[in-house]
C-alpha cells in the first residue's frame, strides 16, 4: 500500500482524506487522482470537491483530527456526499471519529446554491470545533437553494451556531426545500439549528441542549414565498440553559412539534411569538411532548394564530442532575387567536398551571395538580 493510499475505504468513494504516512492531509482517488496537500484540510477538501463533475459524488474522510483554516464550500454542485468515520453516534462531546476544527472567525463548511438548485448534498459521521467566538458563524451553513439536503450523525461544539439553514443570497427563491437532520448534536455558543427560509423540514432526534441562546429557532426574515413552513420536529431534546428550547417566532406556518420530545430552557420550553418581528406564528402543532425545567413557563404562546397543544406534560422536574426552578406556568396564552389547549398534563407550578390571559382559548380534558 502506497503512502497515499489510505486502509480505510467507505464503498463507492471517488476520494478519500486521510494523513499520509508523512503527517500531511491528502486526498487519494483512483478515479479523479491524487490531491497533495500538507497541514490544511480545508485546501484538500476544496479541491477534492471541486474535482467532483456536476453530478457530484462521494468522499470519505478517515478518522482524525483535521485543522480547517477557510470555509469549506459546496456550491452549485448536487449529489456530494461527505462521509467521515464516526463510530455509533457523534456527540459534540467526544473527539472519536472525524474531527474537522477551526479557529478562524468562519464557517467551517457551506452549501450554496448560487445559480442552480443544489439537490442530494449530504454530510454525515463528522464532528465539527470551531472557535469558540461568537463571531455569527456556524458549523454548517445552507445558503441559497438547496433541495434535499441531508444531515446525519453530525456534532457540532464551540459555534454560534451550529447548523444554519438561511437560504436567501441567490440568483433564484433562495429557499432551503425539504432538508432532513437526523440524530445530530450540535451545542454551542449560540443557537443549536437555526432554519429561516425553508420549505418541509424533518428534524428527527438529535440533542439540542446546553445552548447560550436557543437549542431551535424557526423564524424567517420573508413573510412571502421564502416564509418558512411545514416544519416536523420529531422525538428531540432541548433542554438546560438558554431562553428556550424552541423558539417557534415571526413568518412561520404549519410547524409541529411531537414524538416524545424533551424541551426545557430557563425561561420557556417552547415559545410560540413572533415578538413584533412580522407575522405572527400560525398553524402549530405541540403534541406529545413533556415540557420542564423552566422558570416562565413550559409553553408560552405570545401572538399567535391557529394552536394546538394536546397530550402532553409541563411540570417542574425533580431530576438530580436538573435545577429545578419551580416553573410559574406550565402553559401562557396570551394575545393569540384560535389556540386549543386539550388532554395535557400539568402539575408542580408555583402559579397557574393554564394561564389563558386571553379569555379565548378553548380548555379541554386538561389534569392539572
């Protein structure tokens, strides 16, 4: 086996990135050619993908430490696939795996549809350090139109954020369609996922948690075609820290939130509000989820339209590794319309469990203690 030629290799990869037998990161490829390299991983990479046809194609990125000094760009390119080499899941606690790391006030790796509608981009096993700053930089970045987009198995630490879905900064709508995140584990300085301009969004399971501001925030700067909508989060957790776990805000429609989800933050859990922002949050969905660990209250819908909050538990917490702060409120309503509060659960509130400042929403087979 030649120096550059690598013992791990993912099936049908058209390069893979290692360390050379000399210390230096390089791509090896039998189909597209070798790319040399030395101490930066971001040179690499670039060129490796570069090299890929418009079609795009599959690198495999071998387990180790890789140092990035520029931001890694996909763009207007459909079908590339990273693969690192993470063992079982990547938790953005854990060096094992593929590790890309940065310094610099960048984001570490971006997909952009500038001209075209980038389509089947996935990242997945890789575990990216950035630089602890909060500079507004992320670990992933999706900007322009993107179709398809996956993300599987991905941590990301010391970030502002740590996956940006912005869309926006194109020739086109500039909107994110149909992206899925499964089983990622972002914690950073910032926001865990931010997704503004998108379409149709499945998040299903991950850890959201221990952010300085929000563990999710679904919020769009377009209330036009780029409003953000038909977002499904499933089976998540969001707790510890931060203003919220969820943060539901302005030129939202059709959001649900279900599957067992755990979300918690030092004011609110979920919050639904546009906060003057643009128009209000509409068509959500809240169910089936237990709500805790927070001082305001589990739930807090705050200029809303058309909500539902049904089957599930607000309540403090009384776990040993948990502050308690003896939450006031297990759900808030207020200045909302059409908002239906059915069939939860609600104890262990030093004030109102359902506090309906409105007068307006309807109250149904509610348990409270």
């Amino acid at each position: 086996m030649s120096a550059d030629k690598p013992g791990y290799q993912p099936s049908a990869a058209d390069f893979i990135l290692h360390h050379n037998d000399a210390g230096n990161v390089v791509a090896w490829s039998a189909r597209y050619g070798n790319v040399e390299g030395g101490a930066d991983a971001s040179v690499v990479l670039q060129k490796a993908i570069d090299r890929l046809p418009s079609v795009g194609g599959k690198i495999g990125i071998a387990a180790g430490t890789y140092d990035l000094n520029s931001t890694v760009r996909i763009e207007d390119k459909h079908g590339v696939h990273l693969e690192g080499a993470g063992r079982g899941i990547v938790f953005s606690g854990g060096n094992e795996g593929t590790v890309f790391r940065c310094d610099r006030d960048v984001d570490l790796l971006e997909i952009f549809g500038k001209t075209v509608k980038v389509a089947g981009v996935s990242i997945s096993h890789l575990h990216l350090i950035g630089s602890g700053r909060a500079n507004g930089k992320a670990g992933i970045l999706v900007r322009g139109d993107a179709d398809l987009l996956s993300l599987h198995n991905v941590g990301v630490n010391h970030c502002q954020i740590g996956i940006h879905l912005r869309g926006g900064d194109s020739e086109r709508a500039g909107v994110v369609d149909a992206p899925q995140l499964q089983f990622c584990d972002p914690q950073v300085c910032g926001v865990g996922l931010m997704i503004e301009r998108c379409h149709y969004a499945k998040i299903v399971g991950g850890e959201f948690s221990d952010h300085d501001e929000y563990g999710i925030v679904l919020a769009s700067p377009d209330d036009g075609g780029a409003r953000l909508g038909g977002v499904k989060i499933i089976g998540v957790t969001a707790v510890r820290k931060g203003k919220a776990g969820i943060l539901i805000g302005p030129n939202t429609d059709c959001v649900t939130v279900t599957g067992g989800a755990d979300i918690g933050g030092w004011d609110c859990g979920i919050r639904i509000a546009a906060d003057g922002r643009g128009r209000p949050p509409r068509n959500v969905i809240v169910t089936g989820i237990h709500a805790y660990n927070n001082r305001r209250a589990g739930i807090e819908i705050d200029g809303a339209e058309h909500v539902v909050v049904s089957s599930c538990i607000c309540s403090g917490h009384d776990h040993a590794f948990v502050e308690n702060p003896t939450p006031r409120h297990g759900i808030v309503v207020k200045d909302s319309e059409h908002v239906l509060i059915q069939g939860n659960i609600l104890y262990g509130h030093a004030d109102q469990n359902i506090a309906d400042l409105t007068g307006q929403a309807v109250l149904a087979n509610n348990r409270e203690s």
